[in-house]
C-alpha cells in the first residue's frame, strides 16, 4: 500500500492541476507552506460545485479579501453579493460567522487541531480533514466523489452508494501515508477529476493502471454504482419585477431563515408544490403588471421551480413589500442565479 501511495505521488508531482489555492509540490518540497485561509475558502467554495465555476470567485474573493482579517471585516451584503452564483448561500453566511471567530477568538491563525477546526462555524469533517491535510500535512483522509470513485475502481467495491461510503472511506484510509498526506490527498482527487473519470476514463495512462481490480474485471465504467435518487418534486411560484420611472429596481431582501436567507431578491409568492395551478400572491404595489410570455426554471438541490414573472413600470409609489434601490446601484450579479434569470429575462422582452 505504501508503494501505491507513492507511485501515486510520482504522478502527482508530474501532473499536479495547477489552482490558485493551490501550493505545487515543487514549491511544498522547496519549503512554501499553503495557505490554510486559502485552502479553507476553497474548500467551502468547492462543496456542490465544480473547480471551473470557483475559480473566478476565488480569485474575486482574495482579491478583494486577501486575509481571514480582511474578510472577517466585510459588510455581509458585499460577501453576499460576490457569492452570488455560487449557491448554497447557507455556506456564504458561515463562511462569515467563521472568519470572524478565527479572527477573533484564534488572532487570525486557524488551528491545527483537528477537533479546534470541527468547532468552526461551517466547518464539517469532509473540510476540517480537508484543511488537516492539505494545509497542516496531518494524516486525515479526505474523501470526495473523486475519491469514492477511484478507491470503488481499485478495489472493485460492487455496494451502491452512499451505502458503500464507510468501506470505501476505510480503503482511502489503509492507503493514505503518514508523510506528505496533503499532496497525497490532492493526487486521489486529481486522479479521479482527470484519468479516472465517470465516462471514458484513461486507464492506459492511469499510475494505477496495474493493481487496478475494476480493470482487470472489466467493470470500471459500472462504478461506483448508486442507489437510484427519487425524483425531485416541482414547485412552483410568481416573482413581480417593478421598475420605477427614474430606471430603480424594486427588491426584497429575503428572510434569516430559509432558502436563500438573507439574499436581495424580487417579490413574489412562496413556492410551492401545487400541480398546475400557480400560486401568484401578492404583488408589492399596486401597477399594471403583465405576465411575461417565458417563465424561469431552476434546480435546487431538493426540488425544481418554475416561476411566472410579472412586470410593471411603477411612479414614486411606497411600496408594500421591499425597497427600491438606485440603476446606479444594482447589479444583477448580486442577484442568486433564479432571480437573475428572471432579470434576464425581462431583458429579452
């Protein structure tokens, strides 16, 4: 196991995916040591969603907050509002509440300590083992998709997932070394992203082309193999987009509590599961509002939603519900991705 660990790394040193989180092997070996604030930020980026879409807000995010400090000292709306697009917006409010605790209660350093890390705000095993290894070089295992990919193919594990999660994590476990854990952590991951892909791996090129079971078997493509998903409901609702004369967008900012907490939004009704009858609610003011001639579908993780969207050009009217805020001052990139679509959308009309 220990030979497999290390021909992995030979590979790894060779082939290492160039990130901006990332530290090379090269430099690790030469004596620069990553960035745990780094290595965090990512792996929180990183949950849900693909290397490509975090890599433009990475760079967004330590541009403008190069240190734990300077984020922890961020106005909510403006991490808000750089997050939009991310989703998962729930890891944007405890990426704060974290930033401020290790700036705080551990003077801007985050702890080594395994269990110190768990103690974060928003930071759960799969990250704390992530920030163990990669930033501190302590032997955590850390196990993503890739990873159960990799390990269900080199040891042709045949259980579907998640059932297999605790035997493949165990077999990650036997083959994690005790020296250079981080960089052996990130060459699984970039194995599974690059060589051992779910459609079309590479197995000729693979550094573990040999040992490789799944190979010998013939049933690589079949893993890992998964217990079907139920399908996702459809859920359903209206969003009113009112524009006053002067070019200022009437918005909303959404609840502490629920989907999208805390996000600026457009009015609307709630969502919910209603067949074909659409729940329309009630608009923020009083206008002429006409139903567009589209309508915005999105995904969440645990349901689909198709929105009608109402428009109106509005005089200095108060309104009901929300504010209205400046041309000059809205961006529609501030907007999660369902409400800008619904932006996007009066813009094709």
């Amino acid at each position: 196991m220990r030979d497999l660990s290390s021909e992995l790394l030979a590979w790894y040193d060779q082939h290492a995916r160039p990130m901006p989180w990332r530290t090379p092997p090269a430099d690790k070996q030469a004596g620069v040591r990553p960035d745990p604030y780094k290595i965090w930020l990512s792996e929180v980026m990183l949950q849900q969603t693909t290397v490509a879409a975090v890599t433009k807000y990475f760079i967004r995010f330590t541009t403008r907050w190069p240190t734990v400090q300077a984020l922890a000292a961020a106005d909510d709306a403006d991490v808000m509002g750089e997050w939009a697009g991310l989703g998962y917006y729930a890891r944007a409010r405890n990426l704060l509440k974290c930033a401020r605790v290790v700036a705080t209660e551990h003077a801007g350093t985050f702890p080594e300590d395994h269990a110190a890390l768990l103690d974060l705000p928003g930071i759960g095993p799969y990250t704390a083992a992530a920030i163990s290894s990669i930033a501190f070089d302590l032997r955590h295992v850390v196990v993503d998709g890739n990873v159960e990919r990799v390990m269900a193919r080199l040891h042709d594990v045949h259980t579907p997932l998640p059932a297999a999660k605790p035997e493949l994590t165990a077999l990650a476990e036997e083959l994690t070394p005790q020296a250079r854990t981080g960089d052996y952590a990130q060459a699984v991951m970039d194995l599974g992203a690059t060589i051992c892909t779910p459609k079309n791996p590479a197995c000729g090129i693979c550094p573990w082309r040999t040992p490789c079971q799944a190979r010998m078997e013939g049933t690589a493509l079949q893993l890992p193999k998964k217990t079907p998903k139920k399908p996702k409901p459809v859920r359903h609702g209206t969003l009113y987009l009112a524009q006053r004369d002067d070019g200022a967008w009437l918005l909303e900012t959404r609840p502490d509590k629920g989907l999208l907490s805390g996000m600026l939004g457009w009015p609307g009704s709630d969502w919910i599961d209603t067949g074909l009858n659409r729940p329309a609610g009630a608009p923020p003011m009083p206008a002429d509002w006409t139903l567009l001639d589209g309508e915005v579908r999105h995904t969440f993780t645990h349901f689909h939603l198709i929105l009608s969207v109402f428009t109106a050009r509005v005089g200095r009217a108060n309104p009901e519900r929300g504010h209205f805020i400046e041309r000059d001052n809205f961006r529609p990139s501030d907007l999660p991705t369902v409400f800008r679509k619904a932006f996007d959308l009066t813009q094709t009309r």
